[in-house]
C-alpha cells in the first residue's frame, strides 16, 4: 500500500443485484477481517485461489494486503455493512508497466460482479499509474475467474502451461471497453432503483393527522391513487390516518417496506434513516428540506452503510403509474395521468407545470421524479430506468446541476437514439468566468458548456418549460422531418406573413415549388390563391380543398414538413366547413410532419385528436410551431449521422508529455502558466504546428535570433515574456514589423525599459504571411472536464465572441461541427474568390488540443490565439497553457454520487 492510497477516499458502487458496497484501499486495521475472508472459504475455493487448500496460504494473504505501503502494490477491498466481501490486489514487482492481479470473493457472494467492480476499480487506479497490462495466473478449471477476464471488455489473451493458465490483459481504454462497462452499470442501476420505482411495500413516516402536512398529502395521494402494495403510515401518536395502519416506529411494521417516504422535522431525518436502514429498506424518498450539512452527511452515511437508494431531500415525490403498481408518492395538487413520458426534474415548481402539461396534452407520465437536492438518484439514473421500462418512449429532463456530465453524455447518447430527450437550458443568464486570466477561460462560459453537452449527446435543448411542451407535443405526435424545408399554407396571407417569419428565424427553409407541384395546388386550390410559399388558400377555401393542397405538398419530394396557419372565417362558418378537420381527416397516409397554427387558440399548445386515433400539434403562435419543427429537424438530423469515433493521431508521445508536465510541477507545486520554451516543448508532443521562434535574454541575443528567423518582407516580431503575463497586446508587451538590427535593438531596449524588473526574455518570431487569424483553446473544467472551443481570433477575439464549443475528446463530427458552427466559418471556405483554408490541418490541430486536454488533467487551460490559416497551411502564432496539480479523475469508473 502506499501513502497515496491510503488517503483515497472510499466511494459506494452497485453490483449486478443493486447492492451497494463500499470499494476502499486496504488499511492496517483490515488484517483480522482478510484472514476471516479465506477462513471461511471452502477448500475448493481456497485451492483454486492459492493452488492449494491451505489455511497457511489464507494468513500470508491477508499478511501481503495489510504490510505497510510499498511502491507498486495496491489492494481494494469490497465491504457491505462493515463485512469484507472481496478483495482485490496488483504489485508491479521489477516491471513498472505491468501488474499481476488477484482477486478473492467470499464464498456465497460469487456471481453477483464482486470480481468485476473490483478490477474495474484496479483498472482505473492503474491506468492512473502508468500501468500498460495486467498478468493473471489461474488454474485452467477455476471458470469462474477465466469468465471474469474474459468479459471485462479490454483485450486478453490466454497461455496454458500444463493444469495452469496465464492471462493477459491490455489496460487501453477504448469504446469497447467503455461500453460493456455502462452496460453492467445501466442493469445495476436498473436493479437498484426497482425498491424506488416499483416498491411492493411504501410507509410513510410523518404522515399527520390533521390536514396541511406534507407526509399527509402523500399517504393520500397513495391511497386515493389505487397504490396496488401494501401501505404503511408510522406515526407513534395515531392508529390510523386516512384509513391507513399507522405503527409507532419503522421497525414494528408487519412487513418491511421497500420504500420509506420520510416527511419528518430536517432534525429527525438522519435517525429516521438509520433507523429504516436498520429495518432493511432499501430506498428512502425524502421530501424534507432544509437539512444542514451534517444533517445531509449523516443521511448519506445511513444510506451507503445499508444500501437505500435516495431522492431528495427537498423534493416534491416520486410517481409510477403503471396501472398494475399506481404509485403516486408525490404532494402535488391532481394524479398524474397514465402515459409515456418519462420526467425527471430538479425543482418542484417545474414538476408540477410539466405534470399539468403532459396530463393536459393527453401525453401523459410514465413516471416522474423530482430530484430534489439530488444527492443520489440523477438525471443519469432516471435515463437508464426509462430505457428499460419498456413504456416510456420521451424523457424530459429539467437539471440544474450535473454530478458527472460525462457519464450523464455517454448515456445521453446512447438513450437519444431510442426516444426523444428533452430538456430547459436553465440559468443561461450566468456571466461565466468573463474576468478569467485568458481568452479561453473568458470565453468558456457555464451556458456554452452545456449547450455543447446537449448538442454533442443529441439532446433536445429548449429555453423554457413551454417550449419543452411545445416540442414534446410535436415529437410525441408526428414523424421526423427528413430536413428543414418547410410549406406554409394559410387560410389569410397576414398569418403566412408571421409563419414565413417564425420559420426563417427558427432557421428553417422555405423551398420554392417545382412546376408540378404548382400544378397540382392551383388545380385543387380556389381562383385566386397564391402558389408560391407560403401558400395564400384563401378565405374561400374549403375543407376538401385544404386537405387536397396539404396532401399534395406531402406528396412533393421537395417538402420535408407543412405548417397549417389559419384564422377563423365567416365564410368557413357559413358554408360549415371545418379547416382543422381537413387536416386530422386522414393523417395516417402522412409520412411527414403536419403542424397547425390557430391563432385564435386559447392554450399555447394541444393535441388535437385524428381520424385514425393519433394527435396532430397545434400551436396557439406561429414561432411556437417553428420552433417545435426546427427541434425535430435537429434530431432528425443528429439520427441520421452515424456516431462519431476519436480519430488515431500519428505522432504524439503522451509519455514525454506527462513528463514535461510532472517535471514542471515538481519545480513549481501551485502550478501556472509555462515559459516559451516548456510550452513549446509540451505542444510538440502533440505535434502542433508552431511558428520558428527563438528565445533572447539579451538585446545580441535577439538580433542573432532576428537574423536567423527572418521571414515574409524581412520581417521580425518582438513579444515580452515574464511569469504570469497572458495579454501581451493590452500590455503593450509586442512590437511588430521590426526590419534590421537597429530596429530589433530598439524594441529590445524599449520592452526592457519598460518592464524592468518584470521581463525575463523576449520571444523573436518571423512576420506570419497573410490569413486568417482563428482562435484554438482547451479549459478545464471542474464538472464537465475539457472543453474545446473554436472561433475568430485575433485582438477582438472576446470583444466579438465569434466562439462554438465541444466537450473533449472530440470525435470526427464534434471537429467538423466546431469548424463550422461559428459566424466566421464561411471565411473558411473561401469567399469572394479565395481559395479555403488548409482545412484539413485545421481539424488535426484541434484533434490534437483535444488529446493533449484528454491526456493530461493538469491542463488547467491552453490559449492559441492566434492561429494564422491559409491555404495549403494552419500555424500557431501564440500559444500558452497553464498547469495546475491535479491527478486523473476516472469519469466512466462505476460509483455512486
């Protein structure tokens, strides 16, 4: 054990059952508890453990795991309330490189990912070591742990010698491997939320009994809601609330619950739970707010040590409304209706007007959970419940805050692909880091990196609770549009005139018609009408003919959607026709989406009911309905394009990197930014593209470098350096232009002045040719991790925020997006007869910024601004990164909050 792993913290993980057990490093005191771990193994699990059955073996086993720390030695063990139920260990012996591991499971316990976990965790630590591979020997028979190599998901390879097997196993991480990960981490998750989610058993504890509590509203709620298991009510003072058993305590209930609701004074919440933990509980729902941080401590630490799964506290309840369960655990005001939503919120204001929303709609919940403080059950766990519940098919989402975004995107992603995800972009307001030390820092605010989660995790970002309805109402109801280009008709050519509008600022299209198409309109359409888009039907059009016009323009290869906007008229009313009808007639030939906008229309948005039993959107605002479409057309869209890989990059020697990056923490431990010369070197391992420079200390040491580097027109440029320094331009720190000696010692003695006791050195490059100047930089952040943004460069780079942003380690679509999001992209290209910009170096140049930030976690920031790209070649002009201390976080490591 070394001194680093004995000062990790334990973190809590799920096995394959839901267990939770607690992962930590051995410590000293572990030694009695080891040795009873092999004692109490049968002699054929001990022998296919040591090679032999002897008790012996068990105590120089357990001896090994609790000696004192030692270079290259780690050792893990699983425990359950306070139990030792697995161990596993690595010792690196002569070679640094590779570790043989072993691994011991208590006897009774086999089976349910003990192993497993384990590994992955020593997996994660080695990884973080610098360990390549892992070494096994086992005996050929014992088929349990050859299963458990095997199935890990990282490369392995067999060598059998006689009655023995040796293993090996390739520690690179890759999708794969990441992938069979989440899927054992999704069916735990699973597990573990069916006592929350699908409780046979539910008490209440704190349930009043006069009207106005919380805990009262709930059991009410449970039991007017046609709960199908059995309810409790705990309540000391009371036999019977609401007609409900009422027991003094949690444990003198006649069966123990799956489910504790907790609506008891903050003080009593940590008690209560240890209490229901004691029972054998297994998820608490805590609706009590205002607990402090001890309060909030102690309540976690009931949960981990008994294994309960919790949401809350500070929350508004939890509903499934399977109509074989009925659970309705929630205080707001009406049931929610039966359906396929599923909505997992943050606040319970949001909650209860989504509630109202989707009820309204028809749409309905699958089930609903209000996340509260969110100190375990997330956003995360709520996207894997829905994917395997086999009834929700749309998941909306309102989260305030993220504990693992990365995680939260890998399964983003991959639920994204089997139904639409939904969320509000709340707290866009948020100034960000604006007073940051660098371009990059300032640029990279809160709201650009979530919007680049969302966009990269195919999510369906909305600004508002009504805009999330709007859109839920058209991707519940309606196919995907095939691509932005939308028809206009209308019944009155002013409300063409906003839809026109709504649709352009929606950043949709509005395609002229072929021939034939125009054809076919003016010969179903009355005299008068208009045939261009939008579509003026006219006040005289009459449902046959509305319907024929909008069946026509789905007909036409040319349209990928068709918004209806119409006004009510006297001479619908006179004639009897019903326009809305026209179009609910016969939905189910329509391949493509059909929105309808009624201007008179009360509520923002309904489902208005069609012939053949599905719903058509209509919308009460034209912008409404635009931007409902132009969310489907991005999902649409995001669907269609394969998922992206991180491409293989040539060149790069992530070892020297890492030492470059220790060496430099080892002689300055708070971190900061690097000098010319380490910086240089740093992006060299990446084999970034840097401009020829020299470093000069002297004024004779600068002229030799000019006359070495002299480039376009005989040219030099002059930057100051010292510690600390960022804007160079604003410190008037660069001298440009400079021809000949005299010159070059000018502005040296000029910079020199100036900065006098500052300046450490002058940095002399050649004058960059003509082209583009472009932004490049990475940040850190403490959520999120790397972020890689894009965009204009140049002095007013953070005055004109031209600046598009992916979350590292990009893959070939998150480059190509980064390129082309921001307002200068058609500069790269080429306009007005230039050619475009080398664009393909241009990608590998953030490719490699992504790795360097992906590599290295003590990459607090790096700042290229400028890069200079023209074509046929893309050049870093000024670079500079900054460190800090940090040691790898394993994101995708299984472990609870």
């Amino acid at each position: 054990m070394t001194d680093d792993v004995l000062n990790r913290p334990p973190v809590h993980a799920l096995l394959a059952d839901g267990t939770t057990v607690c992962i930590r490093p051995v410590t000293l005191g572990d030694r009695d508890q080891l040795e009873g771990l092999y004692a109490e193994m049968s002699p054929e699990n001990l022998r296919l453990r040591f090679f032999a059955a002897s008790r012996r073996s068990a105590a120089l086993a357990a001896d090994r795991a609790c000696a004192p720390a030692r270079s290259g030695y780690r050792a893990l063990l699983a425990e359950t309330q306070g139990r030792v139920i697995g161990l596993a260990e690595y010792d690196t012996g002569d070679d640094k490189d590779a570790a043989e591991i072993s691994i011991a499971v208590a006897d009774g316990l086999h089976h349910r990912g003990v192993g497993t976990l384990l590994v992955e965790h020593l997996v994660s630590a080695a990884r973080a070591d610098g360990i390549t591979t892992f070494t096994a020997d086992a005996l050929s028979e014992n088929h349990e742990v050859l299963r458990l190599f095997a199935d890990l998901g990282l490369r392995t390879a067999r060598h059998f010698e006689g009655p023995e097997v040796r293993c090996t196993v390739a520690l690179d991480e890759d999708d794969a491997y990441l992938s069979v990960v989440e899927t054992r981490g999704s069916s735990a998750d699973v597990a573990s939320l069916q006592p929350l989610l699908r409780p046979k058993a539910v008490a209440v504890v704190g349930a009043g009994r006069k009207p106005g509590s919380v805990g009262r509203a709930i059991l009410h709620h449970l039991h007017t809601g046609g709960y199908a298991g059995r309810l409790f009510a705990v309540n000391p003072a009371a036999h019977s609330i609401l007609g409900v058993p009422c027991h003094p305590a949690v444990g003198s209930l006649p069966k123990t619950p799956d489910l504790a609701v907790l609506a008891v004074p903050a003080a009593a919440v940590p008690e209560t739970a240890e209490e229901c933990g004691k029972a054998g509980v297994r998820a608490l729902l805590v609706v009590t707010a205002g607990l402090d941080a001890d309060q909030v401590r102690a309540l976690l630490s009931a949960c981990r040590t008994y294994g309960m799964r919790l949401v809350g506290p500070n929350c508004l309840g939890i509903s499934n409304t399977d109509l074989e369960l009925s659970l309705d655990a929630t205080f707001a005001a009406n049931h929610p209706r039966p359906g396929t939503a599923g909505v997992a919120v943050q606040s319970g204001g949001v909650g209860i007007a989504l509630l109202d929303g989707l009820s309204r709609l028809g749409i309905g919940v699958s089930s609903f959970v209000s996340l509260g403080d969110k100190y375990d059950v997330s956003g995360n766990d709520m996207l894997q419940w829905w994917e395997s519940d086999g009834r929700t098919d749309l998941a909306l989402l309102h989260l305030e805050s993220f504990g693992n975004p990365r995680a939260f995107s890998r399964t983003a992603r991959r639920v994204t692909r089997r139904m639409p995800v939904l969320t509000v972009d709340a707290g866009r307001t948020d100034a960000g880091r604006r007073a940051a030390a660098s371009h990059t820092a300032a640029a990279a605010t809160h709201t650009m990196t979530r919007q680049a989660l969302f966009t990269q995790a195919g999510i369906t970002a909305t600004r508002s609770v009504g805009e999330l309805l709007e859109a839920a109402a058209l991707l519940h109801s309606q196919p995907l549009p095939e691509g932005s280009r939308v028809a206009i008709v209308t019944n009155a050519g002013g409300a063409g005139v906003l839809a026109a509008d709504a649709c352009a600022e929606a950043g949709l299209a509005l395609p002229s018609f072929t021939p034939a198409v125009i054809d076919g309109l003016l010969a179903v359409l009355p005299d008068g009408a208009s045939n261009g888009n939008p579509v003026d039907a006219t006040a005289a059009v009459t449902e046959e003919q509305l319907g024929d016009c909008v069946d026509r323009l789905m007909a036409s290869a040319d349209i990928d959607a068709v918004l209806v906007a119409l006004v009510p008229t006297a001479v619908a009313e006179a004639t009897g026709d019903d326009l809305v009808r026209a179009l609910t007639r016969a939905p189910g030939r329509r391949a493509r989406p059909v929105t309808v906008v009624r201007l008179g229309q009360a509520l923002p948005v309904e489902l208005l009911p069609a012939a053949d039993g599905g719903t058509i959107p209509s919308y009460a605002e034209p912008h409404a309905a635009a931007r409902a479409l132009a969310h489907a057309a991005r999902r649409a869209a995001w669907l269609a394009r394969p998922a992206g890989t991180v491409p293989e990059l040539p060149g790069v020697d992530t070892q020297r990197a890492h030492t470059i990056v220790d060496d430099h923490l080892r002689m300055y431990p708070d971190g900061g930014w690097l000098d010319p010369r380490t910086c240089a070197a740093l992006l060299s391992c990446y084999g970034t593209p840097q401009i020829p420079w020299a470093w000069a200390e002297t004024e004779d040491d600068a002229v030799l470098a000019a006359d070495r580097l002299r480039g376009f027109d005989g040219r030099v440029v002059m930057k100051a350096h010292w510690p600390g320094l960022v804007h160079k331009t604003q410190q008037h720190a660069v001298h440009l232009d400079l021809r000949g000696d005299s010159q070059v010692r000018s502005a040296f003695r000029d910079l020199e002045t100036r900065f006098a006791g500052l300046m450490t050195g002058v940095v002399v490059q050649p004058l960059a040719a003509r082209g583009t100047e472009l932004f490049a930089g990475v940040v850190q952040d403490e959520v999120f991790g790397p972020l890689v943004l894009f965009g204009l460069g140049g002095t007013a780079t953070e005055v004109l925020a031209d600046h598009a942003a992916r979350l590292a380690p990009l893959t070939d679509h998150d480059v190509h997006d980064l390129i082309t999001s921001p307002r200068c992209a058609p500069l790269l290209f080429g306009v007005h007869g230039s050619a475009p910009v080398d664009l393909e170096a241009l990608e590998q140049l953030l490719l490699r910024l992504s790795r360097m930030a992906a590599d290295l976690p003590q990459l607090a920031e790096a700042d290229f601004n400028p890069v200079l790209a023209a074509p046929g070649q893309v050049t870093v002009l000024d670079a500079r990164v900054r460190l800090l201390p940090r040691r790898p976080h394993d994101p995708y490591l299984r472990r609870l909050r």
